[in-house]
C-alpha cells in the first residue's frame, strides 16, 4: 500500500498454483487531512463517497449513484438512519 497527500493506493495481483499472473487491480482510497475516509474507488465495484459534520460524525454513503441515507457507527460497527 502506498500512502501519499489524502491518497492511499492498494494494488493486489492473483497468481495460479504455477505462479502465473491471472489479473491484478488496484483500489484508492481518498482521506481527509483528519484520516477520515471519503472516497474509495474500486475498478469493478460502486465507488463509495462519504461525508463527515465538523466533528467527525459520518453523515452520508454514497455508492455508486445509490445514496444509502446511512450513518455507520464506528464504534459498535452498526448502521443507523442519518436523521436531519
């Protein structure tokens, strides 16, 4: 993994039981200058793009074009409504 100005790069390659290339991708990751995620881009996936309020609460989840109207509570790992 590569770490470089709110970017992170993951590039993963499989290989066969002969140690052959089958096919290789990479994902990016976009952060905040406070280390919150806001972007991951996938090469065969959605791409997710999340939002945070002044003090770090997440407030939205967008994948792809699909606004989940979630916010992920990253201290128990469980997903509750964003109410406004």
């Amino acid at each position: 993994m590569k770490f470089s100005a709110g970017v992170l790069t993951q590039a993963t390659t499989f290989y066969d039981a002969a140690g052959a290339e089958l096919f290789s991708h990479s994902v990016g990751y976009g952060y905040t200058p406070a280390y919150r995620l806001i972007q991951a881009n996938h090469p065969t996936l959605d791409n997710e793009t999340y939002s945070y309020d002044k003090v770090g609460n997440r407030l939205s989840e967008l994948l792809g074009d699909i606004n989940t109207g979630n916010n992920t509570n990253t201290d128990s790992g469980t997903t509750t409504p964003v109410t406004s």
